[in-house]
C-alpha cells in the first residue's frame, strides 16, 4: 500500500525534494540496511541531475515493496513535514473509524488520517494494577 502511495506522489516529490533531502533519506534509508552501498552510488552516480535522483530513490524503494516504501515515507515525514504534508501522504492505512480500548474505557476515534504512533496522554495506569504497570491497549478499526 506504501508503494502505491510513492507511485501516486512520484511527480511531484520529484519537482519539490531537494538534493540535499534525497541525501539525507539516503543515509537514512542505508542504515537501516534498506539499501546498499551501491545502490546509494548508483542513485548519485548514475543520474545527473535532482530530478533523475528523486525518480531513481523512488522506483528503486517502490521496487524493494511495501516495507521500504513505508520506511521512506516515515523518514520524509521525520526530515521535511513541509514536503510531506504537501504531497498529501500517510503511512498507508486508509481513514476509517478506531477505537481504543483500555482498562476502564474506550475511546472512538474518526481519522481522516492514518496515524503510525498513537499516544493516549490522559490514560494512565489503572490503580487496581501492579505498580509501574501500563495499561493494555487494543487498537481495533473499521474502515470507512
């Protein structure tokens, strides 16, 4: 699903990312050993300018599946939330209705986003609990 979001933002991403962004998602993307050291030269070394780089990054992750393709979009949400939110990403899911369930209550939840990391601030640990205990939390979805 990641993949086919890539596929979608392809164009524009490749007009609007800057050189020094693709090396930095780049580096990001080699140490976390989605890609190799020559996979990286080849981006760099093998297109001659920005835009050649962004449609090689792009098509060489989009190739690697879903995994990588998420992995890039979380690393270009993390280094240019500008550019992200621009290009209209998510980390994959499609919007729909949540809830949460914890130990006393349950919380629903209409998201017209995914959201990758979910935190509940005002939950806290039930005082029937052993100590340092964190409540369970179910995520469970319908999508809309």
């Amino acid at each position: 699903m990641a993949d086919k979001e890539l596929a979608r933002v392809r164009g524009r991403f490749v007009e609007k990312v800057s050189k020094a962004l693709l090396k930095q998602l780049l580096d990001d993307l080699l140490e976390e050993g989605l890609l190799n050291d020559g996979e990286i030269d080849s981006v760099l070394e093998d297109n001659s300018n920005k835009a050649d780089m962004a449609r090689a990054l792009i098509d060489m992750v989009k190739r690697k599946g879903d995994k990588a393709s998420r992995k890039l979009i979380e690393h270009l949400e993390k280094r240019d939330p500008t550019l992200y939110s621009e290009l209209g990403l998510s980390c994959g899911q499609p919007p729909g209705e949540f809830t949460l369930f914890g130990r006393r209550k349950s919380y629903r939840i209409k998201s017209e986003q995914c959201f990758c990391f979910f935190q509940l601030q005002h939950l806290r640990r039930s005082k029937a609990g052993p100590p340092n205990s964190s409540p369970q939390l179910t995520l469970s979805g319908r999508r809309s």
